[in-house]
C-alpha cells in the first residue's frame, strides 16, 4: 500500500479558467517544450520536442530513426504545454489537436526564406521538419498564476 500523500501547501487552486484562442497561441509560442502525445501498437506514447510557432502551426524536428519519425506522418496527434507553479497551486495548459504533417525529410535543400528553425535540444542531426495545424485549440488557468491573461 502507498503511503498516504501529504496535504498540497498553500491555497486552493482556484477555479479554472477557460483561455480565448490568442492566449493559447501566445502561451505555446513563449514555451520552449512541449509534449506530442500520439498511439502506436505498443499503446499511447508521449515525448518532449522543442518546438516553434509560425504561421498558426506548430513546428517541431526529429531524425529519421526516432518514433516520431517512422508512425507520425498523416496522422491524429495531440500536442500540449504547460506552466505550473506547484507552490501556489497555479499555472495553465494548452492542447492542440489535429493532422500532423511530414514538410521536409531534410534531405531537399531548404527552400528560399527557410523553414521554422525549432532547436533540437538531443542534437542537431534531426532534419526532419513536422506541422501540426491543430483543429482544436483549447487552454486553461488555474489559481493564482500570476501570467494568467484575462479570460
């Protein structure tokens, strides 16, 4: 049996907050780190990717050995962010959900003007380039996080 869990420092959570749309954006495009969540035959999996946002899409790369690589393309992922403070009992969450796109292999040439440049924190040997345009977007806030936009 499991020893019994302490009581959370601090205040209550609050309520949760709903985020409008822009906030969500802005929330994923100023955090470094997400998670990409998606199924494969083994069962669910979730990993860390570095990513960026641009043109209402959010980037990230891998290297043609990795999960993502082999069982992703075309397919229904879901992609979140967060921030919390475990202190304060505070923070918020966004996910994404939709159609993940292949770009580039990195094998082609970049084209003019480049492609989003998300940094790989393993190295920088992973050249493939993957799009996710959510067709859902939604987010969360919750206690007194004190970057909580006005929802």
């Amino acid at each position: 049996m499991a020893p019994p869990r302490p009581a959370p420092a601090g205040p209550g959570p609050g309520p949760v907050r709903r985020l409008p749309r822009d906030s969500c954006w802005h929330l994923l495009a100023a955090t470094p780190v997400g998670r990409v969540a998606y199924v494969e035959s083994g069962g669910p999996v979730v990993l860390p990717v570095s990513h960026v946002v641009r043109d209402g899409a959010i980037w990230w790369r891998t290297a043609t050995w990795t999960g993502l690589a082999v069982h992703l393309h075309g397919w229904r992922v879901a992609f979140e962010a967060d921030e919390l403070d475990a202190p304060t009992r505070s923070g918020w969450s966004v996910l994404a959900r939709g159609g993940l796109e292949h770009v580039r292999t990195g094998a082609e040439p970049e084209p003019a003007g480049g492609w989003p440049t998300p940094v790989p924190w393993p190295d920088d040997r992973r050249r493939m380039l993957f799009r996710l345009v959510p067709d859902e977007l939604t987010g969360r806030a919750f206690g007194s996080w004190p970057g909580s936009p006005t929802a």
